[in-house]
C-alpha cells in the first residue's frame, strides 16, 4: 500500500506534465496509436485466415485423400486421351483398395446434374451422387433426421435417398423429410435421412470441384450407376472421384504418393486426375502463413519502432525544458532512482494512453478491412495483449536514456540553467 501512495503521485506528475503539452503529447503518441493498430489489425487479419484455413482443412478431412476426374471439356479431347488412358473406373477404385496399406475407408463417387426434379424447386437445382455407406464416415457427416443408406441398400441398389440440408429445404420445405418421395429426372426416391449442416468453404482448391455440400441428393452406388443414365455420359469418366480416409497414424501424403504412382501407371501419364492432400494443403499454407505473418509483424514493427523514436526524442526534448526543474527536485533531497522514475513514468504513460487508442484503432480498422476486402479477420485476446505488452515495453525501452540523462545533470548546474 506504501509502495502504490508512491507510485500515485508520480502518475498525477506526469499526467500534468502530458497535459500541458496536449497537441505535443498527442503527436508523440500517433507513432504508437499507428503501431499498435497496426499490430492488432496484422494478427486480426493471420489469426482470420489461420482460422479460415483450418475450417476448410476440417471440411475436406485431415486423413482424407481426394481423387478427382479431369472431365474431357468435348469429344476430340475425350478422343485423345482414351487413346492413351481409359480415364478413372471402377478398375483404378479396386487397383488402389488391393495395393494400398492403411486405408480406413473409401468410396468412388459418380456425380449427374439433375435435368428435371420435383417437387420443382425456384432455388438451384441440388446435384445428385451415388456414393458407398463408407461417404459418411469419411466426410464425418451427421444425420439429423432419419438414418443414412445401408451397404444392403446399396447392393440392392434401393431407390432411396439422403438429402443435404439446403436440399431438404428446397425440395420438401421444413417439414419432416423422412419417408417422402423426389422425383429425380425419371426416377423416384425415398428420402431416408436427412444431413445437418455443413460448413462452406469460400477458398477454391485446384483440383477440388466446387460443389455446395447442403444442396446434395445422396444415393448408393449401385442405385445411380445402374437406374441414372446422364446424357453427356459419352463426355464422363466411369466414376469422378475417389474419397479415401487414411487409418489414424498412417502418413496420407505418403499414402497419396503411392495413390499417384498406381493411378499413373494405368493412365499412362495423360494427367487425366487430380490428387488432392488436405494434410498437404494444411502444411503448405502454415508455411505460407508464417511467412505472411512474419512481414506483417515488421512492417508492424517499423511503426513501433517510429512510436519509440518519436518517445526518446520528446523526452530528450523534456529534459532540456525542465533541466531547471530537475535541478532544484535533487537540490531538496530528490535521488537520481527518483528522476529516473519520473521520466520513465511519462514514457510509459505516452505508451499506455497510445497503445490503448491503437488498439481500439486496430479493431476498427480490423472491421474496415474485413468489410472492404471480404477478408476473415479475428481479433483475439493475445493480439491485444501482445500489442499492448509491446507498446509498454517500447515505452519502458525509449525512456530509460532520457531519465538516465536527467538523473546525471548536475544539481547545481541545472539550478543555474536558463
């Protein structure tokens, strides 16, 4: 309690001392206002995209593998590369299953685009893929309503369904699903379940087909394979795709690697396919970010490092004004620990009042870039608190030689100065 009554009046002192000098104190201190808004706005912005980054990881799955179809854009092209690779079949599914160590699960995937759905819908029409059991386990889905298809359902090739959760809106309103009917080009479907949510990714993966996961028709394999036929069906792969979900503690870039050679092989190179690593994409885009983040944080830096300059070259200036004042406080008894304290305390003062306007600055300027640029940004508790922690510690840093300076001055001296 001692200790705090000392310290009380030393922050009143330099208070005043600031307040005197209102636009001068105001000026010094926009080097740290920028400085620290800039630091909070740069992690904002690393810790929005690292945020980002690891929902989309999360949507395509960390063990997961993903094996796209390159589709022939027309027939010349489709002419030319079955001349040299039957493009991805069934066949490459079985060649990757009997020849790849520690796959958990896996499922082909073929996709058609609806040309007639009922009940109509004014929304997009919902895109409709024949996939295993397995799919749910891999994309670790969750069924709200009802249940998902059964490996039986698909051997049978049951005409039933599971709709994504912008489908089921779409389609059948907000009612229960569950035992109704679509009607998908000429065939009709029973909507078994009904899938929560996902989320959306807003960043495109090459390789990855942008398709929105609440507004799918999900049905077994063998029941799109043999009951749909797609008219463009000349243009198409057997299958599309390939999901693949890695065993805990197996190395799917490893596993993808082998994926690739296999699949090369039987292609004979006609890079007709795309591997997609989400693991992969995860380490190259950590690596990315630290890099963005470390120019972020200097450029940031730089205009502390300005905020500190700005500091020491005001006290300095201080000192030489009150040069008269610090003579005659160690003339009545004040010790150089005390002048050095009083100096540092202002320093510090500039720093605290600075660095807390840039950080409502920081997050203000967090929103405009977020709303301008359509970019994600986040401003987290440690963004502010290393911001603040470092315009104190600049503060303290660019204090100390002008208090040493002051503390030093000849009491006799300085009481004679003009």
């Amino acid at each position: 309690m001692t200790h705090l009554s000392g310290i009380l009046p030393e922050i009143q002192m330099g208070l005043a001392s600031l307040f005197v000098h209102k636009l001068r104190s105001l000026l010094t201190m926009l080097g740290m206002i920028f400085g620290v808004g800039a630091v909070v706005a740069m992690l904002s912005i690393t810790s929005g995209a690292q945020k980002e980054m690891m929902s989309y990881i999360d949507l395509l799955g960390v063990n997961n593998i993903i094996i796209e179809a390159k589709e022939a854009v027309d027939r010349n092209e489709l002419q030319q590369r079955r001349t040299i690779s039957p493009g991805l079949t069934f066949r490459d599914y079985r060649a990757i299953m009997e020849n790849v160590q520690g796959i958990e699960a896996a499922t082909p995937r073929k996709r058609f685009k609806p040309t007639k759905v009922l009940p109509k819908t004014a929304s997009e029409q919902p895109v409709l893929i024949g996939v295993t059991a397995d799919y749910l386990q891999i994309n670790n889905l969750k069924i709200v309503e009802g249940r998902f298809f059964t490996v039986e359902d698909d051997t049978r090739s049951a005409p039933v369904c599971v709709l994504g959760e912008s489908a089921k809106v779409n389609l059948l309103g907000y009612d229960s699903a569950a035992g109704k009917y679509v009607k998908i080009n000429e065939i009709w479907l029973q909507v078994v379940g009904v899938l929560a949510q996902q989320a959306t990714a807003d960043t495109d993966v090459e390789g990855v087909e942008v398709v929105n996961r609440n507004n799918l028709v999900i049905a077994p394999l063998n029941t799109v394979m043999r009951r749909f036929e797609d008219n463009n069906s000349y243009l198409k792969d057997e299958i599309d795709g390939i999901y693949i979900k890695v065993a805990t503690g197996v190395d799917s870039i490893e596993t993808s690697g082998v994926v690739n050679a296999i699949l090369a092989a039987t292609h004979k190179d006609a890079g007709d396919f795309n591997i997609t690593v989400p693991q992969g994409l995860l380490e190259q885009r950590r690596r990315t970010q630290f890099i963005f983040s470390v120019v972020m944080i200097c450029i940031a830096g730089i205009s502390l490092l300005v905020g500190g300059i700005g500091i020491m070259n005001i006290m300095l200036a201080t000192v030489l004004e009150r040069t008269r004042e610090i003579g005659i406080r160690r003339a009545i008894g004040a010790r150089q620990a005390d002048i050095i304290r009083q100096f540092l305390t202002e320093a510090v003062l500039i720093s605290i009042i600075g660095g807390l306007i840039g950080i409502l600055f920081g997050y203000s300027l967090s929103k405009v870039i977020a709303a301008a640029a359509g970019w994600s940004t986040d401003v987290t508790t440690a963004s502010i608190a290393v911001a603040f922690g470092v315009s104190v510690g600049i503060g303290l840093l660019f204090g100390i030689y002008p208090a040493v300076q002051a503390a030093k001055l000849d009491p006799i001296e300085a009481i004679r100065y003009e």
